[in-house]
C-alpha cells in the first residue's frame, strides 16, 4: 500500500473532510508529551502540504486510543507506549504496523526553587511530602508506578491527572511539592520548573509508536505524516524538545 501512495501525490489523494478554506483537514492524535514537537512539525508540514490543514489534538494516550476504538474520527495516532498503541492494533484499526519513533524517560520536576528540597525520589516518603503522577491507565502513570516501585517508593500521590501535562499545570501552580513527568516536558516547561533526575530512570523506558488509522478518509497525507516524524528533520525537531531516538 505504500508504494501506492508514494507514487501519488498528497493533493490528490484528499478527499472527505475540508477545512473552511478549502484545505482537506488531517485529523492527528497525540499523547499530551509530544504537545511542542508535534506543534512545531504542524507549521513544517503545512508549509510542504499547503493544501492541508492539521488538526492536532492532545490527551493520555489511553484516552485517545479509547476514542479510536469507539469511532472517533481521525487520520494519526501517536501514543506515548507500545501496550496503549497494541489495544488499536488489536483491534485491526490500524492501516498497517505502527512505527516507533522516539523514547521518553521520566523525572521529578518541583516548583522554582524546589521549596520542599526534594533531591531523591525517596524524598517524596517524608511526612508532608505532596507529589503528582498520572493516572495508571495513562502511560506516565504506568511508568511512574513502576520506577516508584524500583526506587522502593511507597507513598502515594496526593492527586493523579489524565496526562502529564496536567501533573506539569499542579507543579507550576505549586499545588504539589513534586510531579512525575517525562524528560521532555521537563525541559519544555523551563525555567518554571526545577528538575530532579530519577536514579532508575533508565530502566523505565516509554517507546513512542505512531501510525495512520484505517479510517482515515486522508491515508496519503497521514502517511506524509507519519513520513515526516520519521524523517531526519523530524527527528531533529524531536531530540530538540527532549525526546530520544527509537531503538
């Protein structure tokens, strides 16, 4: 099927769903983490495809892939795990295998200034201590219980949100002392954060996979998609926003 679409062009294979001026709309859904590189890639895209128009829509991976499993329409799924990316697949809602892309490893990150002096990820034991993660069916959840468990972390968070994003909002706010979010979104909040690195991150690795929906009613533009998350510069725009290349 991808040697179809490579001998066509975008434009031609557009149909269905248009912008209000003109443009096909692509529908993309994203995990919450790749909110800035997927951002950035938009304006790349549109401006090589201009007759399209992307939409981009961001949340817990689970949420999302629940969606597609009811019908939601769309054209991309990017998923921050393999396991979430496999309940589309399974289904055979996929119009061919996913792709991984990137890799995100998680770390603490505490309002400016760290008032609580959280250094460790034990810290987060001490009396009083309040920290954030996601929610378990979401893959930061996932991940975060299974690096407290390495680290012998039993304490519990004091509130778990839908996606990582919303556990970055309660540290900025200051809401918690600490939250549990992936590398790149650390580095994405900047100076509104203070990040603590996780001694067992590395053994805690999410493996980010993207593919095109089979129904899709764009499959020639989401596979350019797809071809430009993948490509050089793609890449490039990843590793800049703290992601890690795929294995």
């Amino acid at each position: 099927m991808r040697s179809l679409l490579a001998g066509l062009t975008v434009a031609a294979l557009l149909s269905g769903c248009s912008a209000g001026d003109g443009r096909a709309r692509l529908s993309v859904l994203a995990a919450s983490s790749l909110t800035d590189a997927f951002t950035a890639l938009k304006a790349t895209y549109e401006q090589q495809h201009p007759s399209v128009e992307v939409v981009l829509s961001f949340d817990s991976s689970a949420i999302l892939a629940q969606q597609v499993i009811e019908g939601a329409p769309a054209d991309v799924l990017a998923t921050a795990d393999e396991p979430t990316m496999a309940t589309v697949a399974d289904k055979q809602l996929l119009a061919g295998d996913p792709v991984d892309f990137a890799r995100n490893t998680l770390v603490l990150v505490t309002p400016p200034g760290n008032p609580a002096g959280i250094t460790d990820v034990r810290d987060l034991q001490r009396p009083g201590a309040s920290f954030a993660e996601c929610v378990p069916q979401a893959p930061c959840g996932d991940a975060a219980r299974r690096l407290l468990l390495l680290d012998g972390v039993t304490a519990k968070a004091v509130t778990e949100e839908d996606n990582v994003r919303a556990v970055l909002t309660k540290v900025t706010l200051g809401e918690v002392d600490a939250g549990l979010v992936y590398a790149s979104d650390a580095l994405a909040a900047g100076s509104d954060v203070h990040t603590v690195s996780i001694r067992n991150s590395a053994r805690v690795v999410n493996v980010d996979p993207i593919g095109v929906l089979a129904s899709s009613q764009h499959p020639g533009a989401a596979q350019a998609w797809v071809d430009l998350v993948l490509s050089s510069a793609g890449q490039h725009v990843l590793a800049s926003y703290g992601f890690q290349s795929a294995p």
